[in-house]
C-alpha cells in the first residue's frame, strides 16, 4: 500500500478542491526547520513542509493535514544517518449542533491514513527522536478511527465542556524485526471549565484521563500503556490591544505492563515514567489591525522514574525552556503569512538509550502562508 500513498492523499486534495464552490476553504503550507546540537558533540537538523486543508459548510467542517520530513542526525561517534519521508496524512471531520439543545455537541470523527514510512530498518529507527527535541518524531503507523463527542454549556460568565473518545489503532509492520504490530486502543476523557471573573481576566481548570489497551506483536501480548492523568489551571488577560494566556498542568502516569517469565503481562515494580510539569505563557499584542506580534515562553520538568540509578529501566529527570517570537500578518482578507523564531534548552539525564546527562540547543525557523477561497 506503500508505493500508492502520494496516490491517496492527492485523492483527498482533489476530492475537497472539487467542492470548493460550495465550501468555505483555506489551504495553508510552509516550511519549518529545527537545527541542534549538544554538549557531546551531537548534532541534528529536522526539516518539514506541511499541507494542511480546511473545508466548512454550515455546521459541517473537514481537515486534511499531512506532510513531507526530512530528519539528519549526526551523532558524536562520526556515523550520520538521514531520511526523507512523508508522515500520515490525518483527516478529520466535525458536525457542530448550538444552539439546538440545552447543550451544544460537537461530533467529531478522525482518521489516521496509513501514507507515511514503517517497517523501518536498524538505521531508520534511529531517527525515532525524542518529542521534546523534534516536532515529527513518529513518521508513520497503522489506520486508526477515533470517533469523539463533546459536550458543552456556557452561561453569562461561564462555560463547562466534557468530551469523551475512542482510539481505535490498526495493525501494522513497525520495524523488520517487530512485524504484525497491533498497538492498543485508548479510551479517553476530558474536562474544562472557564469563569470570567472581570471583562479582563478569565479562569480555566481542565484535566483529561486516558486508559490503554495492550499492545500485541503477532499473537502475544507485548506492552500495556499505564494509565494517563492530565490536570491543569490557567488564567487569561484580555485588553483592547493585547492579550495574556499563563497556564500550568501536570501529568501523572501509571504502572506499565511488560511481558514476564511466563509470557504473561505483569505490572513493571515500579514506575517507569516520572511525573511531569510543564508551565506555559503566552503573550500577543495587535500592532494594527493586519499585524499581531506573539511571544511564547515554556518550561517542562520531567522528573527521574521511579527506579533505582544502578537499574536498567532508571531514566534521569529531564527539563525543557523555549522562548519564541512569531509575527503574523494579513495582506488581504483572503491572504496571510506568519514568521516564527524559537530558541531553546534540553538538558536530559541518563535513558535507555544513552549514559550520562547531555544539553542540546536549538534553533527553529517557521514560515507559513494561508490563502482563503
């Protein structure tokens, strides 16, 4: 199925330009790239274009977004290794009822559609980066479904939202040794409430909750996910000019689940995941009314698991600060472009994968544009 993915997603682009008469749509593309390097003489780059579709009659919205990635990585032990690639083409649909019931309900219905790379060799798995350190990290997986409905109620100075999803995650061959690779479902649960407490200051709490089916390689069980708790609070600012966002969440992870001596799953002794937080601040000022000026400052701490440092599974406690500038215009009312620049720190202990702690610096540029039709 591989060789027809360019096929597939050309399909969808055509299928949604072929309505265009009938439907609001905006197409938006760029070009964003992340260079980095680190204390140990690690270097890297990450470069990718991405398309992305919007299409919305009445109540009825679609998205179609994919992308073509370019990932290099030049380790301290003079190996180097790339790969160019398309990534998984998501497309997602959405059907909105407000004002018609009590509450208003959004249904919405997303796909994974399997165009990007899998079934990667020794080399390839190497460009498996770590998220913090690069926006692509996973370049391809199975067809997934993932039904969602949401629900919501606001009154004069207030407004509460639930919303509740399926996963459902499809096979697929994810290296040459780890073929018929199964991952399992998820089922997931959010929640925010917002208050406002002045014309210029506004509260939110929201959480999410998310349990995970097991992962199969073949016919066995492989890995069970543990559970997953996000709780967060924030606080927004408004002004004529300018606006505030501050917010701050934690996520906390159960025990995971791997094979035994018998084959069977057994819950791991100890957490494998260490508690995370992350706070998040951003600021954005109208220039005038074409130009709008954006900062973003953003620290996460992930601390060390739970296992003992002389163990195999210990993994060191991480920590993450970015600051970014972005500034976006409107040239017409159906033309726009934005520019980013964002520069930031990862100082990462000990993994599974490397000894010793090591800080890579960053540096990414994005630039985009959005026509309107």
């Amino acid at each position: 199925m591989k060789r027809y993915r360019w096929i597939l997603l050309t399909v969808l682009i055509v299928s949604v330009g072929g309505v265009a008469s009938a439907l609001d749509i905006s197409v938006q593309t760029g070009v964003n790239t992340n260079w980095w390097d680190s204390d140990t003489n690690d270097r890297g780059s990450q470069t990718y274009v991405p398309v992305t579709i919007d299409a919305a009659q009445g109540d009825f919205s679609v998205r179609v977004l994919s992308a073509f990635v370019s990932t290099r990585i030049d380790p301290s032990d003079a190996s180097n290794n790339s790969m160019t690639t398309a990534v998984d083409t998501k497309l997602n649909a959405s059907y909105a009822m407000v004002g018609k019931w009590p509450v208003d309900i959004l249904f919405g219905l997303d796909f994974n559609l399997p165009t990007g790379r899998t079934n990667l060799d020794n080399e390839e798995q190497r460009m498996l980066l770590d998220p913090d350190l690069v926006t692509i990290s996973r370049y391809g997986e199975g067809f997934n479904v993932n039904p969602t409905i949401t629900m919501a109620r606001q009154g004069d100075r207030w407004g509460v939202g639930v919303g509740v999803g399926y996963l459902w995650r499809g096979e697929y061959d994810f290296s040459d040794t780890a073929m018929d690779f199964d991952p399992g479902d998820i089922f997931n649960i959010t929640a925010e409430g917002i208050y406002a407490f002045t014309d210029a200051w506004q509260g939110r709490l929201f959480g999410e909750m998310a349990w995970y089916g097991t992962d199969e390689l073949g016919v066995r069980d492989y890995y069970r996910e543990g559970d997953f708790i996000l709780a967060g609070i924030g606080v927004n600012y408004f002004r004529t000019r300018w606006e505030a966002a501050l917010s701050a969440q934690s996520i906390f992870r159960g025990k995971s689940e791997f094979p035994a001596d018998n084959l069977q799953l057994a819950t791991e002794d100890r957490a494998g995941y260490g508690d995370e937080y992350l706070a998040d601040l951003t600021v954005r000022y109208l220039m005038n009314p074409e130009t709008t000026l954006s900062s973003r400052l953003y620290y996460l701490t992930v601390l060390k698991n739970d296992y003992d440092e002389n163990d195999a599974s210990f993994i060191d406690e991480k920590q993450k600060f970015s600051l970014g500038l972005s500034l976006l215009r409107q040239f017409s009312p159906q033309f726009s472009g934005r520019i980013g620049l964002e520069g930031y720190l990862l100082d990462q202990g000990r993994t599974w994968y490397h000894d010793g702690d090591r800080t890579y610096r960053g540096v990414v540029l994005d630039v985009s544009v959005t026509k309107a039709f």
